[in-house]
C-alpha cells in the first residue's frame, strides 16, 4: 500500500511540477484525492491503471483542484467502466460538480456508469469513507471564504495514518486531525518572506509550525507556487526551523509506502 503525488504544485503548473492531486492505493481500491490536469495521464505516470480507481473526493471547487473530472470520467467512459465511481465533496459542492459533470453530459447518456456525488457535512473528523484498505476522514481547515477539507487516511489494524491539509492557512483543525498520524501533507505555497502574497495560504515555515504541534513524525511540503520550484531546499529548510522530524518536498509519481 502506498499513496503517491499526481501533482504538487500550486494552482499554476511548471514544467516540471503540475497541481496538486494525490493516489492512496490499496489492495483492491485507488482514490484520488483531487483531479487536475490529465488524471490518465498522471496516473499512468505513476504506474496505476485508471481502470483501478474506485473513488474521488474533491476537497473543494478551486479549478486547479476539480477541473480534471470530467476528462477523468470521460476517458473511463471510453474504455468501457461500468461499476459506480463514487465522488465524494463537501456538502456545499454537490450542486457544482454535478453541473460540471453534467455540462458534458457524463452522467445521462445511456448506458454510462453511476457516477454517484456525495456532500460531506463539514465536521471535524466525520468518517468520509471506509473500505478494506482504507478509513478516509475529514475536517473543514481555513481556506478563506472558499469551503474545504483537510483529509486523513488510516489503514485499518496499523497505527499508521497520512494527513493531506489541502489549500489552507495555518489552522488548529488540521493539527486535530493530524493528531496520531504519522505522515503530514501540508501546503507550502510560498516561502516565509512572501507570507500573504495570496490569501488563505501557508507559507513552508507555517507549515513546519502545524507538524510540529500535531505532533507528526514526517512532513512532506506540497502545492508550491511555480514561482518557488528552483528554492525548494529553502523551502524545506524553513519548516525544519520550526519541526525537529522529517521534512520533505513532495515528488511527483514516487510512491511513499505507508
């Protein structure tokens, strides 16, 4: 079992790094958490068969983080799917991914597999999903006036769990939900010098201060502006000034055991 990043970058791509989405693959189960660019592509990158993936969430309607869906359902319409893919989303989204979904008209063409969209009450740690290789959970973060979800991922029967913040600023709900984990995701838009460039972000230093209060073995910087992606060591070496664990930028396509 292993999770892997489709993405790390913010929400403008580089040549080198595209948005930030991630993989957790299980023995019989893939979900994606959030979808930008080419997903098939992406996935294929990473070694996974699209056809495995069996479920989605979308932390939030940001275009860097769900606009990818469609061509997602759209290529596994293509090569024949015919079990549910299950969407899962903050209970405020439901309505606009399904006009986006419908707006290709994906969901009512006959024949189409069920592409059901479920609305997450924003609470903290509300159990998201639970399947034989994983328990998904969620809590809302501080993402400005757009709602979202921080995302944790257990594996039943080991004391292991991974933590993604999604975009965020620095908030006590993602330490809570961190809280035991062993790996945490964190955003690190920009570095410390830039701290309120964009609104509702971390900087790398913010995001070493949350690992070390929740208490995490490992931290993993992810959602870096494109502008960043030739400083990335002192990026992480701004979070080791606040966290004494592991710190580490994300790659894309390597998968992280867990």
């Amino acid at each position: 079992m292993h999770f892997v990043f489709l993405g790390t970058s913010g929400a403008i791509p580089s040549a080198t790094r595209d948005t930030t989405s991630l993989a957790f693959v299980g023995h019989s189960e893939v979900l994606v958490v959030d979808v930008g660019g080419s997903p098939t592509r992406k996935l294929a990158a990473a070694g996974i068969d699209v056809r495995r993936v069996t479920h989605v969430l979308i932390t939030h309607v940001h275009p860097d983080h769900a606009y990818g869906l469609p061509a997602l359902i759209q290529n596994l319409i293509l090569i024949g799917r015919t079990a549910s893919l299950p969407i899962f989303c903050r209970a405020e989204h439901v309505e606009a991914l399904t006009d986006l979904v419908d707006l290709f008209e994906l969901r009512t063409r006959k024949g189409n597999f069920p592409v059901p969209i479920h609305g997450v009450e924003p609470r903290e740690g509300i159990e998201v999903l639970r399947t034989a290789s994983f328990v998904v959970s969620a809590s809302p973060n501080a993402h400005g006036r757009m709602p979202n979800l921080a995302v944790r991922v257990d594996v039943p029967g080991r004391k292991t769990a991974v933590v993604y913040s999604s975009d965020t600023e620095p908030c006590d709900e993602v330490v809570r939900l961190a809280q035991g984990a062993d790996t945490l995701i964190h955003e690190a838009t920009f570095p410390d010098r830039h701290r309120g460039r964009f609104g509702a972000h971390s900087t790398a230093g913010e995001a070493g201060q949350i690992a070390a209060k929740a208490g995490v073995r490992r931290l993993i910087l992810a959602h870096i502006e494109a502008d960043y992606h030739e400083e990335l060591d002192a990026l992480a070496a701004e979070a080791r000034a606040h966290f004494q664990g592991v710190v580490e930028v994300a790659e894309e396509f390597r998968p992280y055991p867990f």
